[in-house]
C-alpha cells in the first residue's frame, strides 16, 4: 500500500468514525434520534459500509497508480479515470452512510413533533 493510500484510508475510518459515534452515541443519547436499541440494524449496516468504504477509497488511489502504469488493461484514459471515480464514489457512499441514518432519524423526531 503507498503512503498516499495508507493516509486516505486512516483518513477516511476517522470520518466515519466520528460520524458514527455522532448517529450511534451523541444523538441517541440527547433524545433527538430513536433509542439506540433501534438503531442496531441500522449500526451494523453502517459499520460494513463504513469500514468498506473507508478501503475502497484507499484502494481508488491504488488503482489510479496500477491503471497508470497498465495502461493495456483499459486502453482509454476516460475509462480509466471513470473507474477510479466509480470506486471512489463508493467509497464515499460507505463511508457518508452514517449521515443517511442521522438524516432519516431527525427529520423523523422532526415531523412527528410537527405532526403531534
């Protein structure tokens, strides 16, 4: 793994680290979000995707290196780049996954008090 992988993948599990202690810790605990009990199947999928994104995205920089330098593996450099952006994207997605879950549980808590 290069150095820049290794830094975006540290990176990377300390984003999603933050934002699950956040939607997992902190929100339940305040009462703006469900219980943390209900929130478990949400937890696990978030930790899959979390921990899966944070590697994709230090795999999107090993990927950009190895299509570089095969460049016979995706003849077009535009295939190339929207590979690595493709990956990257993913990445993303896992690791953004915690903001997802905060998003529907507050707009939640939020239309039910509207609601009442």
């Amino acid at each position: 793994m290069n150095p820049q992988s290794r830094k975006d993948l540290f990176v990377c599990l300390g984003i999603w680290l933050a934002l699950e202690v956040i939607c997992f810790g902190i929100l339940p605990a305040m009462g703006l979000t469900q219980p943390r009990s209900s929130l478990q199947s949400w937890f696990w999928i978030s930790l899959l995707l979390g921990i899966g994104g944070a590697v994709l995205i230090a795999l999107s920089s090993q990927l950009a290196e190895f299509l570089q330098a095969e460049p016979s593996i995706l003849p077009q450099p535009q295939l190339r780049s929207a590979a690595v952006r493709l990956v990257s994207w993913l990445g993303l997605f896992g690791i953004g996954f915690p903001l997802f879950v905060i998003s529907l549980q507050v707009f939640h808590q939020l239309f039910g008090l509207l609601k009442a």
